[in-house]
C-alpha cells in the first residue's frame, strides 16, 4: 500500500506464529479496529477471536467497505 492510502491493513504478529492480530487503520485518525486470532482453540480465551484466516477476512471486508463510502458519499 502507498504512503497516502486512506485506509491500511497491518498485521501483527503475536508471542509466536499461531497468534497475532490485524488492524484496519485510518488516515482521518479515526481508531483502528483490530481483529485478533488464535489458531490453537485452547488458548481462545474471548470468543472474538477467530482464526487467522477468519481475522484476515474480517479486516479485508472493513477495509472495502471503508474504502467504498469513500469512493461513494452518500
């Protein structure tokens, strides 16, 4: 992604490879959301956290859905 993107996904990779989260950050300064993941199903204390193709999902379809009121205001 450009430097001037409008909206950025970054993921973040957690204490090792099965945990992390990825954030769907905003250039207006709005908060960034975050999606976090956990492969292994025992240490899934909260029930948002999903697996890592699930977070990735999640955030892809925030980032578009951002990017379309964007391109479209209503």
């Amino acid at each position: 992604m450009a430097e001037g993107d409008p909206i950025r996904i970054i993921p973040h990779r957690g204490v090792d490879d099965d945990c992390g989260s990825v954030e769907v950050w905003f250039a207006d300064g709005r908060k960034s959301v975050r999606f976090y993941w956990d492969n292994l199903v025992s240490r899934r204390l909260n029930p948002n956290t999903v697996t890592r193709e699930q977070a990735i999902e999640k955030a892809t379809a925030l980032a578009r859905a951002e990017l379309d009121k964007l391109d479209n205001p209503e």
